[in-house]
C-alpha cells in the first residue's frame, strides 16, 4: 500500500509539473507572436512613412529611394474581356485608330498647378530615339521626341501629389485616344539592359525617373503616326517622355570626292557625320554612301594618307567616350581596307570628348561634335 501510494503521489507530482511547464510554453509562445506581429506592424508603418528620397537634383544627380505606387489598373476593355494586362504579347494592330484632333507635338500640357522642369533639363528632339516598355518588350521608337520632369509649382502653394499628376495625364491621353499598355514597375530583369540605359541616358533623371519607379505607357494610332507616351512618378517629382514615329530624313549631303580634297587641301581636315549604333562603333547603312565618298577620295589621290579621328560629345563617361571613338574611327578604317585601301594610308585615333567643336548644352550641338574627321598627314 505505501508503495503504491508513493507511486499515487509521484505522478501526481509529475503531472503538476507537465502541466506547469505547458502552460508556461504556452505562456512564452503567446508573447513571441505578439512581439512578432508588433513588430510587423511597426515595419509597415514605418516603410509608409520613409517616403521616397528627395527627386533628382538641379544637376540631375539624384538620391535613390522607394517611389510611391500608383496602383496598376486594368484597361476597361481587358476588364469587359476578363484579361489580366500582358497575358498577350503587345501589338499595335490591337490598338483602334484614333481621329481625335490634337493639337501641336507634343500634344499635351503640365497639369495646372505644376511645371517643366528648368529648360535646360527638357528635351524637344526633331528627331531622337526613346524607349518604351509594353509589358512584354520594350518598343524603340525615332522621330520627334519631347521629355521633362515635372515639378510642383511654388508660387500655386500646392504640394507635390504624383496621383494627381498621372491622373491628369493619364487623363489627356485617352481623350486623345490614347491606349495604356502598362502600368506598373518595369520588371527587374530587363530595367538595367546597356542598350536602353545609353538610349535613354540622354534625358533628364527627372524624365526618366528612377528604373524602380511606377511607371504607365500609352499608346495613340492614328492614320500615318503613332504617339509613344510615358509618365512616372516619385515622391516630389514626375517624369514625360513623348515620342512620335517618324522616318529618318537625312538633311546633310554628300560632298563629292572632289569637293573633299579641296576642304582637305585648304584646312587639313573636313568632318563627316557618319551614323552609328547607340553607344557602338557599327556603321549603319544610311552612312555607306559617306564611305563611298571616302573610298572614291582615296582611289583617286594614291599618295594621299588620312587619319580617321573619332570625337563624341560629353553624354556619359569620358573614358567611355574615348574608348567609343576610338572604336569608331577604327570602324572607318576597318570599312575602307576591306574595299582595297592600304591600312598604312590610314590611321585611326580617338579623341572622346575632349575636342568639341559645338556647344554641348544643346542637342544640336552634340550632333555637330559626334563626327569623324579626315585629317591630312
């Protein structure tokens, strides 16, 4: 009997103690998940509040930061069809034509209560090049290009909303029957591709914002053009880049190898615009014509040796550039051996940036020190 109460007893004991130590786990979990959604809920107010850093500086530099999210919204035609946006690849045949009268390019105003930014930051191309993401690719578009950031005015005594703005002109743009294409974050993958960043890296950082920001594309076809249309947003600024399609038209000529030689002999050198890739030393085929003339130059004169100078004008970095018009003039070379000249006539060298013969705050001036010189040796 005394054993089997000892034995009573003990469990007894044992079992008050599980019971304790149960109950005081259960004790210690309860807190770890309050601490835990404490916590979360913290961190979340916290990302609220830590609002986007400040925009992209008077001299386009700019301090990275989180952007507010404008939320995607779905087109009312994907809507009705109950598709997702992207699900299909983008086509322009998909986009209805728009007889919308418009205005002069670019078509659209700065909402009311805010402006451009400083005229040396916009830029208002005859003929440029821009990039445009549709969600499965991005669309290189030439031709006429227009491309700002936005500012709030002071003097409206208004505060900087990035909704208010891409509302507004998400607005203009569709009643101009523009087409949005897409609308969110242009996705990690493909935002730091080097052949879009030298693209685009023409344009102010407040036009383009930064490549995590929100961004919306719109689309308008008409009959005989099609309009790009990009916004972005960041905390206390916005960003438009308008583009309209539109074919090359060269407006230079050729001058004839005769026409070369006197230039040659009366100042030592003469500078043609020879067109290349972005930001690479390929010719492209509209320039064949200018080393034709090259060729027919040095067919005739035998004796006559060149060097063949690369300049650039100051977008970028300078060695970049100068590692750029080396290759470029090296191109020139490249292309005039393969039809027969003797490399010892010819001498490429690069000189980057470092010789502007235009002013580089212009973009007719930076077309005029993109160049390639013959210089007499």
């Amino acid at each position: 009997m005394r054993w089997t109460s000892a034995i009573l007893s003990i469990d007894r004991r044992s079992s008050g103690r599980h019971l304790e130590v149960n109950e005081r786990l259960s004790l210690a979990l309860g807190r770890s998940l309050a601490v835990v959604l404490l916590a979360g809920a913290l961190a979340a107010c916290g990302s609220d509040q830590g609002a986007d850093a400040e925009a992209p500086t008077g001299d386009g530099t700019a301090e990275p930061g989180p952007s507010p999210v404008v939320e995607p919204r779905q087109e009312a035609a994907d809507i009705a069809a109950g598709a997702a946006p992207g699900d299909a690849p983008f086509t322009i045949e998909d986009v209805p034509v728009s007889a919308v009268p418009l205005g002069a390019f670019p078509y659209f105003s700065i909402p009311d209560g805010y402006k451009e930014a400083a005229p040396r930051n916009v830029s208002r191309l005859d003929f440029g090049q821009a990039a445009f993401w549709t969600g499965d690719r991005f669309e290189r578009v030439e031709g006429k290009v227009y491309a700002t950031g936005i500012r709030v005015d002071r003097d409206s005594g208004k505060q900087f909303s990035p909704l208010e703005v891409a509302r507004n002109l998400e607005h203009v743009v569709k009643q101009a029957g523009g087409v949005e294409v897409f609308s969110g974050e242009t996705p990690t993958e493909v935002r730091n591709d080097p052949s879009i960043e030298a693209l685009m890296k023409p344009y102010h950082a407040e036009a383009r914002c930064w490549a995590h920001a929100p961004i919306q594309t719109f689309v308008i076809r008409r009959e005989g053009a099609t309009i790009w249309v990009r916004t972005c947003q960041a905390q206390n600024y916005a960003g438009l880049i308008v583009a309209e399609e539109e074919a090359f038209v060269s407006t230079s000529r050729l001058l004839p190898a005769d026409a070369l030689k006197q230039k040659l002999d009366a100042d030592g050198r003469v500078a043609l615009q020879i067109h290349f890739a972005t930001d690479k030393a390929d010719i492209l085929p509209e320039s064949q014509p200018q080393i034709a003339q090259i060729l027919e130059l040095l067919e005739q004169h035998p004796s006559l040796e060149l060097a063949v100078n690369g300049h650039t004008d100051n977008t970028g970095d300078a060695e970049h550039n100068q590692a750029l018009s080396e290759a470029r003039a090296g191109a020139v070379v490249t292309a005039l051996a393969s039809k027969g000249i003797e490399a010892a006539r010819l001498q490429a060298q690069g000189f980057g940036q470092s010789q502007p013969v235009a002013d580089n705050s212009t973009e007719v001036g930076k077309a005029a020190n993109r160049r390639v010189e013959l210089v007499r040796r």
